[in-house]
C-alpha cells in the first residue's frame, strides 16, 4: 500500500469502501498465521466478497490498527464499517447463522439487496 500512512482516516475508509474487510497477517491464499487463516476460510465458506488488507506489508500497520479500532488482536472483521471481531468470533457467528444475518442487514444500511448471491 504505497504511500499509506495507516491513519485513522485512511483504515476508516477502507471499511467503509468495502462491505466485509479482513485485517490479516498474510493473505487469503497465503495466510501467515492460524487464526488468520480460520477468519479468511469463515469468510470464504460465507461466500460474501471481502476485502482483505495484509497487515504484515507495514510494521506500522498491526499497531495503528489495533489503537484505531481498540481491538488488541489480529485478524480483526469488519461488517458494514463495523467491528466484528476476531477469527473465534467470526467462526462463532458463521455457526449460528447470525454472520450472514449481519451482512444481510449491512447490505440493507447501504441500499443493498440482502441477497448477495446474485452480485457480480
């Protein structure tokens, strides 16, 4: 990420540009840590586009993060611009059925048909 600074404006729009963001150690594809990786596969087994964003690219990056969202742990879930949680809450949400019912009513919020199944 060129020229970010990972101020509190620049994380804020990130979350707020994309519907579903993963604050990760690693990638999708090339998760860098176990929970990392549970949050990327719960949101893969979703089936809703995320954004992710590698917090490993920047050293500054894991401490902004954490004092911007007031949240001591990585990977960090964003729904709708909102804190979620980690990978244990993610998990626990998609086994009850509450995570996509949070993705479903933040689709709603921004004028989104509920039903991501036929995005493009």
């Amino acid at each position: 990420m060129t020229g970010f600074e990972w101020t509190a404006d620049e994380l804020q729009g990130i979350v707020d540009e994309h519907l579903v963001v993963l604050f990760m150690k690693g990638t999708p594809e090339a998760p860098q840590c176990g929970f990392s990786n549970r949050a990327a596969q719960v949101l893969n087994q979703l089936g809703h586009p995320y954004a992710s964003v590698d917090v490993l690219s920047d050293r500054r990056a894991i401490p902004s993060i954490c004092q911007w969202s007031d949240f001591p742990t990585m990977p960090q879930v964003f729904i709708g611009s909102e804190l979620i949680g980690g990978s244990d809450i993610a998990l626990e949400l998609f086994q009850s059925g509450d995570l996509k019912t949070i993705v479903e009513e933040a689709r709603t919020v921004r004028g989104m048909d509920a039903d991501w199944s036929n995005d493009s």
